[in-house]
C-alpha cells in the first residue's frame, strides 16, 4: 500500500548507526528515479518504521508525499531475506563471506519468480551499487574453494578469485598444449598443471600416446634391476613399489628406449641416470634405439651425502653416473649447449620429503639450462618425486613426468601445486 510520509513514525536516535551515508543515499536516489521504488519499506500497524530509513529518506528528499510499505505481520519470504539483510548490514558490519551469501540467496530468490530478474534488479533493490552486487554474486559461488572463503578481507578474496581463474586458464592452456604434442587424458590419473602435465601411469602406455618428435629435452632417472629390495641397504630404507628384478627391468628399458627416442627431436639431447657397474648393457640399448651417446659419463658427487651401504663390506658410495647422448640430425648433428656445464657436479641429496631418491633440481636445471630453451617441453617418464618438473616449471619450460607409482604421483602434484601458488604470491608482490 501507499502512506503518505509523514504518517511514517521514526526515530534517528535508536539508531546505533546515526548518519545517512550521503554517497549511499545519492545513489539510492538515483535508482528511484530510473526504476521507482522496487522494495517496500516495512512498517508496524502502529505506523512505527521497522526496516526501510534511507527508502523513506531517499523519497522524502525527492518529494514524494507517499511512498510503498508493507506491515511486517504480512512479509513473503523474498521480503523478510530483504529486510534482514539490510537491519544486519546496518547494525553489524557483516563479514564478506556473510554479505556475499545473503545477497546471493535474494537474487537467487528473485529469479524463481520469473522475471528476466538481473544483478542491477537486485543492487537497486539492495541500494548497492552493481558492480558491488556483481562481485559478491560471484564470491558467494565461489565460497567451496578454501583458498577464497578463507581469505580475511573481500578485496583478498576478489583476488585470490582472479588468480584461482587465471590459474584454471592456464592449466586449461596447458592441458591444450599437452593435447597438441598427441596427449590425451588416458586411462590412469592425470593432472594438467599451469607448467606442464604429471601422469600416473606405465611411461609405455604416455610414449605411445605422444606424437612423433614433440620434444626438446629427455632427463630420466630409470630403476635399475638391482634388486633394492633385498639388498640390507635398502630394504630398511625404502618400500618397494615396483618389480627391481634385473630381468623385468632390463625388458621394460628396451621397450621404453626406443619410444624416447621416436618422441625426441632431431639434434636433442637425453640424461640418463644408470648403474656404473652395468655400463655395457645401457650403452647397448641406447646406442641400438638409435641415440649417440657420450663415453664419458656425467657424475653427480654427493656433497655430505650419509652413504647407505653394508658398511664393513664395501665402499661408501659417494656418486653417481648419468650417460648424455643426443638424437642425431642430419648429418650427424646435434644441439649446441646454450651455456657451459661441468661433466661433474657436487651437490648434497635433496630431502626426502618427496621421494627417498630424490635428485637436487639446481643439478637438473643446469642440464635443462643448457640443453633447452624457455617453453621447450622436458619429458621425465620415470618422475620419481618431480625434481625434474620442479626445475622445469622453476626455469620456464613445459613439463612432461609420468609415474607409475600412485604415492609418488600424489607427491609429485602437491610438490608442483605448492610451487604454483609460491610463484603466483612472488608474481603479485
């Protein structure tokens, strides 16, 4: 119904907010001009005002002599969620994530009337403005995700909100890019991450799946059919998850060597962790794939490395051996290293948070520095952990890590996840 205004009865000193805020009300009035009074103010039989000052002190500025009400004993459910909204707004400052959700129920409720109802409908009814409304639409749709609803402050939100999205693009690019090298999502696990794609699956069944010549780099840390699993060094230290035996392993490389090669391209280059003592056997099987390989291994010496061995049996092993070699071009050609790298690195262990062989990244990077270019794809078909991921995505070039083992797997992801979100706080700082 119409009452006329000066029937309605007030008073501005219960009010535990004095003033009118005069930008609020400016804009207010600005809306009763263009779409009239959408929500009724609430009054009691009495005339008493309940809900509605800045509605009656919007009209009283304007001239009007009546303006909409509604007694409170008579309030449909859209109206109540309305009026609540606005006494807490007032009384209390509610926090972001309450503001969001409660506009977010009366728009929502709004719009089952079936009305081409909008969020400016909805800011007028509100006396927000509606880019404000907007924001909050989205953040209350956005409170499942931890990394937003957590966030202390609404502008925190908004852009944690913003880089959650361009996040999922990335990945999206990424998942995209994987695609384009003939990566589909297959069978087992994956996860396309803003850097690179992480499988968890036999690296025979991704090779197979991978286009031919689609990448710049291969760094590879294979099992070494030496039986870990029986040997006293070992047996307490790690879990096997897969078969060790000489024989299992020795069929499955010759499988996977000649599938690196078809993936690699012309002129690039290959790292390969392997057993010394075994030297012959790996030379045969790389050389046969069809890779020329370095006669003079790479070392990794271990800087304070505590040696695991029967240690009044053999040596403390302090190193280990990696073969470089190349896929060559025409003419026998290949790649020029893009800066300098020694054959042989000192470097301590890494941790074993991540996998308890673990190789240091800064090592790996020197490799990937000198064999690849910024947004080359590297390709670790034996993940381990992710080191090899971990210095890709540090250094800019697109990853490619399988690993069979589902512990490992999950390791490897939150390692790059973690690495992703550090990169996003450093970027905004």
């Amino acid at each position: 119904m119409d009452i006329d205004v000066t029937e309605i009865l007030f008073d501005d000193a219960t009010r535990i907010r004095e003033d009118l805020d005069e930008t609020s009300l400016q804009e207010l009035m600005e809306s009763f001009k263009n779409v009239g009074q959408i929500t009724p103010i609430v009054i009691e039989r009495s005339g008493q005002l309940v809900a509605g000052r800045r509605r009656l002190e919007a009209a009283r500025r304007l001239g009007w002599t009546t303006i909409r009400a509604e007694y409170r004993d008579s309030l449909t459910e859209i109206d109540r969620r309305i009026i609540e909204f606005d006494e807490n707004d007032k009384r209390r400052q509610l926090s972001w994530q309450e503001a969001a959700r409660a506009i977010a129920e009366i728009h929502a409720l709004k719009k089952r009337t079936g009305t081409n109802w909008t969020a400016s409908d909805t800011a007028a009814i509100l006396g927000l403005s509606e880019g404000k409304v907007s924001e909050d639409l989205v953040l209350a749709s956005s409170l499942s995700n931890e990394r937003i609803a957590n966030r202390p402050s609404r502008r925190g939100a908004l852009d944690t909100l913003k880089r959650e999205r361009e996040l999922a693009l990335v990945r999206e690019l990424a998942r995209r890019r994987a695609e384009n090298l003939g990566l589909g999502t297959p069978v087992d696990t994956a996860e396309f991450l803003t850097g690179g794609v992480i499988y968890n699956a036999d690296c025979r069944q991704i090779l197979k799946t991978m286009a031919p010549e689609s990448v710049d780099l291969i760094i590879i840390d294979p099992p070494w059919g030496i039986d870990f699993d029986k040997a006293s060094q070992w047996s307490s230290k790690w879990i096997a998850s897969y078969d060790d035996r000489e024989e299992g392993i020795q069929q499955m490389l010759m499988e996977v060597f000649p599938a690196l090669f078809r993936v690699l391209k012309p002129t690039c280059h290959i790292y390969c962790f392997y057993p010394i003592q075994e030297s012959q056997w790996w030379v045969e099987q790389l050389t046969t794939a069809g890779f020329m390989v370095r006669g003079r291994p790479l070392i990794w010496f271990k800087t304070g490395q505590p040696s695991i061995t029967d240690t009044y049996t053999s040596f403390l092993p302090a190193y280990e051996s990696i073969f470089w070699g190349y896929k060559p071009g025409t003419n026998n050609i290949r790649r020029l290293f893009a800066r300098p790298v020694p054959e042989a690195q000192g470097w301590p262990r890494e941790p074993t948070i991540w996998h308890e062989n673990s190789k240091p990244p800064d090592m790996l990077g020197k490799w990937i520095e000198s064999s690849s270019e910024i947004n080359e794809v590297v390709l670790d078909c034996f993940g381990g952990g992710g080191s090899t991921a971990a210095a890709a995505f540090a250094l800019g070039r697109y990853y490619i890590s399988v690993e069979l083992d589902e512990i490992n797997y999950k390791k490897s992801v939150e390692r790059l996840k973690i690495l992703e979100e550090r990169k996003e706080e450093n970027e905004k700082t």
